[in-house]
C-alpha cells in the first residue's frame, strides 16, 4: 500500500469524526446494484446498519479470506461477492473489523466510469450528501439519528486517476476504537 493512500483514509476518517453530522436519509441497507428503492420506500428501524447480507458488529463469517488493512483495522473480503455496482464495477470491496465486530466496509474503484457509478448508487440510496467543496469529488452522508448517527460514509475520487473510495464506518465501533487508541496513547505519554 502506498503511502499517499494511507494518508487519504487518514484523512477521510478525520474529516468523518469532525464533521459527525452531514443529515442525510436514513437506511440501513446498502446494496451496490443498479436498482435502488426509492426515497419514500426507505426504513427508519433502529437495528444496526446492514451492507449487503453483513450487519455492522457481526463477526468475520467463514467465507472471508484475509486482505491487506487500508484502515489499521484487520480487513477481509469475500472472494464470492459481486463487485458489479449499477453500470460499473468495484475493484475491491474489503469488510474491517475491531474487537472482532465488522466496523468498516471499503469499496474501491478504478477509473472515471467505475468512481461515478458507485457514486451514483450511494446517491440514489443515501441521498445527495454533503460536497462540503463544490469542486472536489467528495461527499459525506450520515444514516440515522442526526445527532448520534450510527453509520458514516465517505466518497472520494482522485481527479488525476479517477479512482475512488468510499467508506461505511459503523461509528459505535469506530468510536471505541478511537477511545481505545486515544487512552492507550495518554497512559505511553504519562509514562513518558
């Protein structure tokens, strides 16, 4: 993995924790394909976020295999998934656990076709995000309470390459991950 990469998740999960809160409509659900329920058909249960057939905080399931970390988290992904999102085509889809609970899902893709199609399925499914910069290719939602959202996305495209990112955080978890981290790091400090 590259170093500019990892710099860029870094920085896309900052921007996550300080934002906390672009509103968007609720769903627990995402499903990369090209049909999409509409809006008004959307769910507001409070269980926990779901993509695909996985819900955030379940454990690794027998089918996963091992893949590199982009996220300091142990990531996996399942060599049995369709990587087919609307009329594109994901380069990898990587689900990340901490504590042994799915916290993250990365999704990947190469090229200007790929990167709008996976945004415009995050579009149709989560609303139009925040673009907190009209002319950079990113977008934050929220899913959920507005004040205590349990899934994050991020969507980022380079505009040189085209490639793009994004990231579903189940914040519950992401949460104690960082309050584990930030603890962790106080108590080396102290001993300092």
């Amino acid at each position: 993995m590259d170093k500019s990469r990892l710099v860029r998740i870094a920085g896309v999960v900052a921007v996550l924790i300080l934002i906390g809160g672009c509103a968007a409509a609720p769903q627990e659900e995402f499903t990369p394909v090209s049909s999409v329920a509409p809006v008004s058909s959307r769910s507001t249960s409070t269980a926990a976020p779901a993509f695909r057939d996985l819900t955030f905080g379940q454990a690794p399931t027998s089918d996963m295999v091992f893949a590199p970390p982009d996220s300091g988290m142990p990531c996996y992904s399942r060599p049995s998934d369709d990587l087919s999102t609307g009329s594109g085509t994901l380069s990898s889809l990587k689900y990340c656990f901490y504590n042994g609970q799915m916290a993250g899902v990365i999704l990947d893709t190469r090229g200007r076709m790929n990167s709008d199609s996976l945004l415009s399925v995050l579009q149709a499914k989560y609303g139009s995000g925040a673009q907190p910069n009209q002319f950079m290719p990113e977008y934050f939602w929220t899913v959920g309470s507005l004040f205590n959202p349990p899934l994050a996305i991020v969507y980022q495209r380079n505009e040189i390459t085209n490639d793009a990112t994004a990231i579903l955080e189940y914040k519950p978890l992401v949460d104690a991950m960082n309050t584990a981290k930030n603890r962790a790091a106080a108590g080396a400090a102290s001993n300092f």
